[in-house]
C-alpha cells in the first residue's frame, strides 16, 4: 500500500478527515458545550416540575376534567407547549395557541401515570421525595384520605405534644402528608430524645377508623393474591409492612372508653401472634401482592394514565440555543482553515493524478490519428504506472494485429487469386478456342472450384467462431469410430503418399461432441500430418483419458493425439502453427498444399468444445498435435460408458 495511488489517497483523506474532526469536535465542545449544559438543565428541571405537578393532579382527582386550566399555567411558567392526551393519542388539553395546533411528535416525553412513575423525572422532582424508590405516587391516598373530622382530631393531638415538646427544649413542627394525617417532626429527626418526656409523638400511630377501614381492604386484596398463589396470609401493619403471624384475639382487660372527639377507636382485644417464619421467596411475593393491591385498591380513585407531550410552539421537542457572535466567527475561521487544506491537498493529489491521464490520452489519440505504436512512459508501479503497463501492451498487441490484418488480407487475396485466375484462364481459354471441354478440362476447373469453396469454407468457419456464432450439436460419440472413420477418409491419400496410418484408441468412454466438428478438427490433423510426412513415414491417431486431479473439478478430459514421423517443426516456428495463413514453408509454391488455415481452425472448433489445441514437436523426427476435450462436453453432458 505504501506505493500504491489508492493507498496515498486513502492516507490523504484520512489526514484530512481527521484534522476537520479533531478542529471541529474541539470547537464545538469550546463554544457550546457551557450552553447545551445549562439548557439541558433548564429543560429537565422544567420537564420534572411540569411533570410532578400533572402527576399530582392525577393523583387526587379520579378524572382529567378540569386540567386545562393547570396545563396553561405549566406552559406560561416554563415557556413551553404542554399538551395531555390519552393512550390512544385522543386530546384532553394543549397550551398551543395557534388555530391549528402542530402535529404532537411520534414519541411522548413521558407518561403521566400516579400508579406506575417515572423514576427518573421524579427523582429530579424537589417538591416530592421519596417517589423514585415507589412506582405509586405518595399524593395517590385514595380511601385512606382522612375526613375532616379525623384531620382535626389528629391536629389538634399533633399541636398539644409539639407545644409540649417545644416547652421542654425539643424544637419540633407538625407536618401534614398527603392523606390529611399530621406528624411531629422534631429537629434533628431523633425520636428518642422524647422517649423519656411526657410528649411521646407516638400517641398519633394509632390507625383512625377510615384508615383502618382502608387497611382491612387493602389487606384482603394482599391475602386474594397470596391465596391465588397458594401462599398463607399476612397482617399488614399501617406502614404498609406485614407482621411475622396472623393475629389471634385473646380475652384481655377492657380498655378505657375512648374520650369525646377522640380520633382513635378502641382498642382490640390484644391478640397473641403464632411465630411465622418468612423466607426471602415470601417477601417477594408478598411484596408483589401488596403493590398490586395497592394499585388495584387505588385505580378508582385516581385519573387514567395520558402521555405528556413538551416541546416549543413549533412542534419541536426541545428548543435550542443560538451562539455568540465570537463563537460563531470562530466556527466560520475554523471551517475556512478546514477548507483551505481540503483544497490544497486535493489540489496536489488531482495533479499527480492527471499528469499520467493526460499521458495516456494523448498516447490514445496518436493511436486514433493512425500511428502504428503509441506508448507512455511508466512512472511507478501504482495503479497508473500499472494502467500505462497495460496500455503500452494493448497497443503493442493492436500493432501485432494490425500486421496479421494486413497479412491475412494479402494471403486472402493470394488464396483466392489463384484457383480463380486458373478457372479464367481455362475458361478464356476455351472460349478462344484453345482448348477442348473434354472431362479433363472440366476436372481441372472443378478442382480449382473446390479448392477455392474449401479456402471460402475455412474462411466463415474461422469468422463464425471470432463471432462467437459457431453452434455445436453435441451427441454421444464413440471416440474409437469417429478416429477409424476419419482414418477411412484419408487412407487412400496416404496410400498414395507411401504413408502408413494407423489408429491406437482403448476403452475410451463416449465423448459428448459435435461429431461433424470433431470430424472436421481431426481430420484437418490428419491431413496437415500426411501431406509432411514422406513416404515410409506413419501418422497414428490415438485416443485416451485422463482423470481429473485432486485439486481439481470435473470428470477428466479425453485426449486425442495426431502424431506423425514426418519432418517436424523448428522450435521457432511452433508457436505460430495455429496462426493464419503461417506455413513452415513461406513459399507460395504451394508445393505441400493447404490454404494455411486448418490449424487455425482445429483451435478454434477444440476452444467451442471447451478444450485446447496443442503442439509438440522434434525437427527431423517428427510433430504430434494434441486435442484435450473435458468428458463433460460442451455444454456440462457427462460420458456415459
């Protein structure tokens, strides 16, 4: 990579993205992180008040009637929108002053239910406290709300034991709970320090009659759900925690009548509590009870659960914040600076880039305007260096074809000229009267006429498979047939030429082939393989398979082998057997026959059948030409034995 264009790009981008995110995450931290915080302050301290107000009304009225009011004043404090609706999105009040109110966003800020709180926003709450470690709000009292004349009963208790408390040195104030139940408080919260006064606060844990009422009910939907569950019953105590054993009463002393105005009842007979052993699986499941319960005592007493929604008059959920001038003209110098370099290092990599491009395109318009060899200097061994490599190579290769074009037109045309100035010649010939139509006038111009439809033949063969047009009709075929009628074919020629042809082929399996193309192919070796051996030589067509390799894929390959004891090739020429028009003898006598496209096209009927076409040979020894066809065929046919 480190040579390499796309690697110096890739380093010249990282280096640039990396300086842009470094300049501009530091100067957004700099200049706005002061800003988000204290807006985000802002916001979640205005979200929790708005929220913790709007739990309360839920908590201590059964119904939502009547919010509207309470919305408004929310959205006028904070200088928000606030709007209510139901689970199912149905409106029930909204602070939006516009006529047509915009659409409420996808998601609510929170859910505004006593019975089951959000802990996160009631735990930021500063008027209630206590409400993250208990999903039920504390305003939710439901039947333990205490009527009036039990409140100024247990007030009137609560004022005589703080004054009392007060006038022996312990500082002590009455706070009032949710349910209308008062409470001594004493400074410094220690409640043994009036354990040996007369001013006991403890007179007011004693339960009133409605909280009691409350209790019992409370507690038997505890006892349903533990019953359900196959579990025994518990006492809850006024604190909402359960005793070790169920109550027993037990005959006892009477108690003293309660005095007029007194909020307590009289007491029960005391009871005798049988030690009950509770495991930690008990506490949970007591626990769990004792909150559905408290739920299910309450559901009736407090308003349905509504989705909050806050956000600007806009309809966005959180407003933003606008930036100094200085920080924005910080912001617009760093994005220049970011800028500029962008620029520059672009401008540096674009022109190392297209110097070689230029190169390259006008190299390729030299080769446009009729140059014969056009080439660009390589510069590296990058991607470029690699693309001028390629290109220096494509236009060597069009030279190398360009003057096998020009060759293959001249030998065209010299093939072509030949058998039909002799067809003329006899023709004129005659019609001047120098020569009889006899048969042997009439064999000769069909001699020349066949050779000429045999050059024309070799021709469209040769462009039908450029053209990728030359169709096959593959067939089982038995290789050892095909070989001994090709050998027919071309013995009585070998007869003549003092040549001894023989066929050497075992138990070949069938080969999936053209059998006129495969014919064709072997028959142009057969007859290349005569017409250079002398007479007393042998040509042998052999046949054979070879199996796939371990590391390879298929059912093998059929080889068929053409091998001759003729005069062989030099090693300089073997290369160009398979070319157009070459012959080892560059004579146009055309002393050995052959028009100079046979081996031509063997290779290109063995390309069509998915195999190759190869060549060996030892001058003055002999040649062998090879056809490796895969015994799958053509087109994916297997052989079949």
């Amino acid at each position: 990579m480190r040579r390499s264009l796309l690697g110096r790009l890739l380093g010249v981008s990282a280096l640039v993205a990396a300086c842009s995110v470094a300049a501009t995450a530091w100067l957004a931290v700099q200049t706005t992180s002061g800003a988000i915080r204290q807006e985000q302050g802002q916001n979640l301290a205005a979200d929790a008040r708005i929220y913790d107000t709007l739990l309360g009304y839920a908590a201590r009225h059964p119904t939502w009637d009547g919010v509207d009011a309470t919305v408004r004043e929310l959205a006028e404090q904070s200088g928000r929108r606030v709007a209510l609706t139901t689970q199912s999105r149905q409106p029930l009040a909204d602070s939006a002053t516009a006529a047509t109110p915009p659409a409420l966003p996808p998601e609510a800020s929170a859910v505004v239910d006593p019975l089951s709180v959000d802990t996160v926003l009631a735990a930021r709450s500063t008027e209630v406290k206590g409400t993250a470690a208990d999903r039920i709000d504390p305003r939710a009292v439901g039947p333990f709300l205490l009527p009036a004349a039990e409140r100024s009963a247990l007030r009137r208790t609560a004022d005589r034991q703080a004054v009392c408390l007060n006038r022996v040195g312990i500082a002590a104030d009455v706070v009032v709970g949710p349910s209308g139940r008062p409470r001594v408080q004493m400074v410094g919260n220690d409640p043994e320090r009036a354990a040996g006064t007369r001013c006991d606060p403890s007179d007011l844990d004693s339960p009133t009659r409605t909280e009691k009422k409350a209790l019992t009910a409370l507690n038997d939907l505890a006892d349903a759900c533990l019953k359900r569950q196959g579990r025994g019953e518990v006492r809850l105590n006024q604190d909402l925690s359960w005793g070790g054993g169920v109550a027993v009463p037990v005959p006892g002393p009477a108690l003293p009548t309660p005095l007029p105005g007194d909020a307590r009842e009289a007491a029960p007979a005391p009871a005798v509590e049988e030690p009950r052993e509770f495991t930690g699986e008990d506490d949970r499941a007591i626990a769990s009870c004792v909150g559905t319960a408290r739920s299910e005592q309450l559901s009736s007493y407090v308003a349905s659960p509504a989705l909050l929604f806050i956000g600007d008059e806009g309809g966005a959920t959180v407003p933003g914040f606008d930036l100094s001038p200085a920080n924005t003209a910080k912001i617009a110098g760093a994005a220049a600076l970011v800028l500029a370099l962008t620029v520059g290092a672009s401008v540096l990599a674009g022109a190392r880039l297209v110097r070689p491009l230029h190169a390259l395109t006008g190299a390729a318009q030299r080769m446009r305007d009729g140059q014969e060899h056009a080439s660009v200097p390589v510069s590296g061994d990058d991607e470029i260096g690699r693309l001028a490599a390629a290109f220096n190579d494509m236009s060597a290769h069009r030279a190398r074809l360009e003057e096998q074009r020009k060759a293959m037109v001249s030998d065209v045309a010299h093939e072509l000229r030949t058998p039909l100035s002799n067809i003329r010649g006899w023709l004129e010939a005659a019609q001047d009267g120098l020569a009889d139509p006899d048969p042997a006038f009439v064999s000769s111009l069909l001699e020349e006429a066949v050779q000429l439809q045999h050059i024309i033949d070799d021709l469209q063969d040769l462009a039908a498979a450029d053209a990728g047009v030359l169709r096959l009709h593959p067939e089982p075929v038995r290789v050892r047939e095909l070989l001994s009628q090709v050998a027919a074919a071309h013995q009585a020629r070998a007869e003549t030429a003092g040549v001894t042809l023989t066929v050497e082929a075992g138990a070949v399996a069938i080969l999936p082939a053209d059998p006129v193309r495969l014919r064709q192919a072997v028959g142009n070796l057969v007859s290349n393989a005569v017409r250079h051996t002398p007479a007393g030589g042998r040509v042998t067509l052999r046949a054979y398979e070879e199996a796939a390799g371990r590391l390879s894929e298929g059912a093998g390959e059929v080889v068929i082998e053409v091998a001759d004891t003729g005069t062989g090739i030099p090693a300089g020429d073997l290369r160009h057997v398979f070319d157009r028009f070459w012959r080892a003898e560059k004579s146009r006598s055309r002393r050995t026959g052959g028009s100079g496209l046979g081996l031509a096209i063997v290779r290109k009927l063995a390309e069509a059948h998915g195999g190759t076409a190869s060549a060996t040979s030892t001058e003055g020894e002999g040649s062998a030409f090879t056809l490796r066809l895969p015994a799958s065929g053509p087109d994916g046919m297997t052989t079949a034995s």
